[in-house]
C-alpha cells in the first residue's frame, strides 16, 4: 500500500506546487525546482519505483521543467530542453561519481577473488568462541572491511553469509538472541564506518562534491578520517556495550566455535594470485588516500581510476570487464550521478538558498551560535532521515540545503561552512532506527534473525547517544580543530 501511493503522491506534490504563484524571491526556474526536490523527496521516501527508474523520471522532469522555464542568464528567452538536459546529466560528469564508481569495481573484486571472505574470516579465527569475543570481532571487522571495501552494501553482504555459516555450525537457533545481536552489529557498525571513513560510503561523495562545488574547498582522506575517525570508534565501544545490554545472547561461550572459522577458512585454500595482487594494490591505494595533500597531490578519485585501470590490465589478471560488470550496482551509480545533477540544479537556481530562507527563519538560526546550528540541523536530518531508505538520496537532496543554510548564516556570524557542513554529512550516515532506513539493514534484516522492533529497541539509544556525542565533539573535539566556531 505504502509503495503504489507513492508515486500519486509525489505527482500530486508537484503538481500543486507548480500551481502555486512562484515567489517573488524565486525564479521560475527555482520554483520548478523546488517542485521536482519534492517530488523527488516524496518518492524517495515511499520507494515508490526503483532508485533508477527514479533517476529516469527525475530526469525527464528537469529536461522539460527547467527546459520551457526562463533563462536564468538571459531571462527573455527560454532555456531549452537541450540546456536543461545538460543540467539533469551534469552530475555524470563528477569526480565524485568516477569515484563510487571504481569504488563498486573494487567492491565486486573482493567478492570475486573472496578477499574480503578472507579477510573476514582471519580476524574472526583470532578472537575465539566467547559470544562476546564474536560480537567484538564481527564489530572490529566491519571496522577493517571499511578501509578496503569501499560499499557499505558489499561490506554487509560479505558479513551476512559468513556469520550465517557459523550461526549454522554452532547449531544456535535461527531467531535467538545470539544470531539476532551479530545481524544486527554487522549492519550497524558498517553504518558507523560510513562516518569514520571517507571512502567507506556513497553518501560523502556527494557531499564532498558539493563542498568543492560551491565552497571551492576539497577535503583530504586523512582530514576526514582526523576528524570522523574518533567518532566512529567511541561509537563503535558504545554499540558493542548496547548490544550486550540490550540484547544479551543466550550463551557466553559457544562450543566448538573456533573450530568452525578454522574450518572455513581452511576451506578457502592457500591465498590465491589474484588475492595478492588484489590486495597489494588495495594497500599501495590506502596509502596513497591517506598521504593525499601530504607526500603528493593526486586527488582519492584519480588514484582510485588508476587503481581499477591496473587490476584490469590484460597480464595483471585480478578480473575482467565481463566479471565485474554483473556484480556491479549501477542503479546505485545512476542514482548518484542524478542526485548530484538534483542537488546542483536546486543550488544554481537558488531554489536552496530559498528554502534555506524559509529553515532558518522557522528556525531563527540567524540569531544562534553555531552550536546551536550544529544541534538544530542535526536533530532535523535525523528526523528526516526516517522517511528514507538511502543515505545518498538524503544526501543529495539535503546536503544542498545545509549549505545554504550554513553559508547564509555566515553572513551574520562567523562560521567555519565547510567543517559544519562535514559534521551534518556525518548525521546523514546515521540511519539506524528502522531496518528500511539503509541498505545494509535491509541486507541484514533479510536474514530473519530479529524482527524490527529488535532493530529499532537497539536504534533509538544508538542515535540518541550519537547525536549526544556529536553534540559533545562538537563542543570539543572538534571546535579544537577549528571545525566548528
């Protein structure tokens, strides 16, 4: 039911916002805009049809909308289907998206070589039997997969079959407390790591490249994970706490479970070529994502472009185009190219800057500290958050607005708009209250391991405590590193 009135809905939305006089601080071409975020926020939020058929749609609007619209540069004449096409598909031409992109490619590499299996099982072979030593290991390996795995989605389903297997083996019941906490930790702690990491998530993508779009500022891997990183482990303590507080497995040690990661990763074999090869260039690009701005200036989408050339290369052998492109998500590669599109177009507009208007009055941010700020736009992307089920699609269409909001209240006092912006971005990864709220949850939640009131029993004090800690780092931490003012 959810689902077919969704897209009514959404046309419902835009058409009688475009029957409504356009403002007189809004361009037509704002105004339309304005109408197809909504839209788009509408049937984002329903998962009316799928994110690329979505994409198609929100498409087509824009060509047609902004292209019978007035001119922005030359309001006599009329922009054009062509012009306003060239606007829908600008975002296809993003580093950000070369980025995610190659970013799926070394995704579908580890799952075709079986690394990230390895690598998973060899941590958990380390930890042994006590169920709070898994719990610990399957936290701890979200945590190391989120350095080399670069989708949160990918992360997930390496996990998910891993910790069935053993779940089978040790013979404990699919619907215990025991199968239900180590589901749901792999889901949560890989969304933890989508703010600890740059490269761990879709979502920062497309903030980074508004942030280098309309702040002309680009922001390093090791920045990022200075700044994200302590976060991201406090939290990922806090949530192994949680867990055993609140959904206390049924056994402290589970008998002959050791044996079995052993076994299984036994069953793997001697590591092969490919996986040397896989992961050496995997290490040689952490290297070179971490020293960005410090041993050279090679932005983290060239170097990961290069890396994706080479395990291509006829020779080097780690996977050929016809392997990687089946496991490859290109809904998700199109959803994020036309989000970008979405999120510059309101901004060009100035269809954000008007909303924008509209938040911080509501709001009176103007006249608040950027604390206050901090604490008033988080609270508000957590809220929202709970209508969508993609970080990138609440990305996409908020992330513009922050900055809007951000830089308008600038004027009035001074603010560090790049830094504030990031640690908003940070809310966005959040998304740990309903198992529809992410990908990764769905993922998790398929299992059948725990219901949704489990997930969100769980969900609420883990953001609650979140959005606690941003506030504290934001008061701290972060205000030392001048992120915050």
């Amino acid at each position: 039911m959810r689902k077919k009135i969704g897209l009514p809905l959404g046309l419902l939305t835009l058409l009688f916002i475009l029957l409504l006089p356009t403002p007189p601080d809004l361009s037509t071409a704002g105004h339309r805009m304005l109408a197809v975020l909504v839209f788009s926020v509408v049937i984002w939020m329903f998962e009316t049809v799928s994110y690329p058929v979505s994409a198609a749609i929100i498409i087509s609007l824009m060509a047609f909308l902004l292209g019978t619209a007035p001119n922005m540069m030359n309001p006599d004449k009329v922009l054009g289907t062509s012009g306003a096409l060239k606007m829908a598909m600008s975002g296809f031409s993003s580093p950000a998206l070369a980025l995610v992109g190659a970013a799926l490619f070394i995704s579908a590499a580890m799952m075709k070589t079986g690394l990230d299996k390895r690598l998973a099982l060899f941590i958990l072979s380390k930890i042994g039997a006590k169920t709070k030593n898994v719990l610990a290991g399957v936290i701890l390996v979200g945590f190391i997969l989120s350095f080399f795995v670069p989708s949160t989605t990918a992360r997930v389903s390496c996990m998910v079959p891993i910790v069935m297997g053993i779940i089978s083996a040790f013979g404990v019941p699919l619907k215990s407390r025991f199968s239900a906490v180590m589901m749901i930790a792999i889901a949560q702690a890989d969304s933890i790591w989508n703010v600890g990491i740059k490269t761990a998530a879709a979502q920062n993508m497309i903030a980074l490249d508004f942030i280098e779009k309309q702040l002309g500022t680009t922001v390093s891997w090791l920045d990022w994970f200075i700044t994200a990183a302590p976060f991201a482990a406090i939290m990922s303590v806090i949530l192994y706490f949680l867990l055993l507080k609140l959904v206390p497995p049924e056994m402290d040690e589970i008998e002959g479970g050791q044996a079995t990661v052993a076994r299984e990763l036994k069953e793997l074999g001697p590591m092969s070529l490919s996986e040397k090869k896989l992961l050496g260039v995997s290490l040689v690009l952490l290297l070179l994502w971490s020293t960005e701005k410090i041993l050279h200036n090679f932005d983290t989408s060239s170097t990961t472009m290069a890396a994706i050339t080479i395990m291509m290369l006829p020779g080097i052998g780690i996977m050929t185009w016809k392997e990687a492109q089946a496991k490859i998500g290109w809904g998700t590669l199109i959803l994020f190219g036309v989000g970008i599109s979405l999120g510059s177009a309101v901004l060009s507009t100035k269809a954000a800057a008007w909303i924008a208007h509209v938040i911080v009055d509501v709001f009176g941010l103007y006249h608040t500290s950027a604390f206050m700020i901090v604490a008033i736009l988080a609270m508000f992307l957590i809220v929202i958050h709970l209508g969508f089920a993609s970080a990138t699609a609440l990305a996409a269409a908020m992330i513009p607005i922050v900055i809007s909001v951000l830089q308008g209240a600038a004027e009035h006092s001074q603010l560090n708009v790049v830094g504030m912006t990031l640690i908003l971005q940070y809310v966005i990864c959040f998304g740990f209250i309903l198992p529809v709220n992410a990908p990764q949850n769905m993922v998790a939640f398929g299992t059948e391991t725990f219901e949704a009131k489990t997930f969100i029993k769980t969900g609420i004090p883990l953001t609650l405590i979140a959005y606690s800690l941003i506030l504290l780092m934001a008061s701290t931490y972060w205000k030392w590193l001048g992120i915050i003012l």
